[in-house]
C-alpha cells in the first residue's frame, strides 16, 4: 500500500454567509471574495504543507488542475510540482493531472511533465484525467460532445512523443503537428516503476533511479476505445 498526500488549494477564508449569498463555489464565483494579498499567504502555506507531507515520508505529494472555482486555487498543478521538484528529495510528485483536451497543442505537457521528471530525478508520477465539464465545458468552452475524443488524440499524441526515438508528423483529428521531436526526456517511459535504488554517494546520479509512472483515468473505457477507434474518424 502508498500513502499519497493530496492538496486542493482551497480559498480558506470564503464568507461565514456565503452559502446563503452565492449560488456556487464554481464557474462564476464572484471575484470580489479574492484577496490577492491572502491568497499569497494561502499558497505559500500549501506548499509549506506539501513540503512538509514529503518530509514526514508519504510516499507521494499531490497536486491537481481546477479552473474558477474557490476551492481549488491550482490552474497550473505544473507550477507547484515544478517548485517541489527542487525542494523535496525522495518523495514521488503526482500531477493528477493535466487536462489533455484543454492544450493545444499537447506536446506541451509531454514537454512540461519532461521537465519535472528531470528537476526532480525521475520522480515524476504523470496524471491524465479527462477534467470535470465545470472545468473543461464551463469554464473553458470545450465542446462536451468532442471532449473525450481531444483528450485520447492528445494522449496517443503525448506517449508518442515520450516513446519514439526519432521526429515524427502526427496528424490527427484534432491535432496537427509537422514536426514532433520523439523521446523528449531522456527519462521519461510509459511503463516504469519505481525502483527503490539508491544511487552511490558522490555518484552524481539522481537519487531516485526510476522511471515515471504513467497515471490513466478511466483505464477501461481507454482500453474500449481501441475498438472504436477507425469508426471515430
């Protein structure tokens, strides 16, 4: 079993009548109940937190991507596991995760998550949820009825530009790429799992000798769609 500490964000000082004046903490919470001055004392309270939950020995610290809404303040989860990278050593960093079917193009989360994994040694665990429709439809004006679809373009998309040694074209539906460099991190696999190896003192080499995980949500209907997939195009 892994214990994995996870952290939403949430705006800590939201009105004590805000239930009875506000018809919902998500999408068109009113902007006025954002203190910018607090909030930076919210984030950097977090990250105390998640710094801390790494320093106690959970096996992982978490971050996840919400948009508008006042109980997540993490737009960008990158941000934040890119700034745990360098201040933690042993614990893994899932980012659960990075909506696929917000970016465009997708490379540059294959890109981003690279370069988490390098900062902190192969510590990286990469997230790939679909993302609720407040996020995806409400807050960012996806098309409900294309959304799965993006997002396992974009995924075949990113594991491709992980696994494939050389510069490929991709052209997909929703995505259309010339040139995509393959095996954008030198450490970044589909399939690895985390050794507990300790690399020599003085070696030089990470102190996590692994490789990243690869989160998939809905595993199942991911595996389906194999089936289905000429008929989509």
């Amino acid at each position: 079993m892994k214990l994995m500490w996870f952290h939403l964000m949430p705006y800590t000082e939201l009105p004590d009548d805000f239930r009875e004046k506000h018809p919902s903490v998500w999408v068109d919470i009113h902007s006025s109940l954002f203190d910018p001055r607090r909030a930076h004392h919210m984030y950097n309270d977090f990250m105390d937190e998640l710094e801390y939950a790494a320093e106690v020995g959970f096996d992982a610290v978490c971050v996840n991507e919400h948009h508008s809404n006042g109980y997540g303040l993490m737009p960008s989860p990158n941000l934040i596991a890119s700034s745990l990278a360098r201040r933690t050593t042993d614990t893994a960093i899932c980012v659960m995760g990075n909506s696929l079917a917000l970016y465009n193009p997708p490379t540059r989360v294959a890109e981003e998550f690279a370069m988490i994994d390098c900062i902190s040694g192969g510590r990286l665990i990469a997230g790939f949820p679909v993302g609720t429709p407040m996020d995806t439809c409400f807050a960012y004006g996806q098309n409900p009825s294309m959304l799965r679809e993006r997002y396992l373009e974009a995924h075949d998309l990113v594991m491709r530009a992980w696994t494939e040694r050389d510069t490929f074209a991709f052209n997909g539906r929703y995505n259309q790429q010339r040139y995509v460099r393959g095996r954008c991190s030198g450490r970044t696999r589909r399939c690895g799992s985390r050794a507990a190896a300790r690399s020599k003192p003085g070696s030089g080499a990470p102190r996590w000798t692994t490789s990243t995980r690869i989160c998939r949500i809905s595993a199942t209907r991911m595996a389906a769609r194999r089936c289905t997939a000429s008929g989509r195009r």
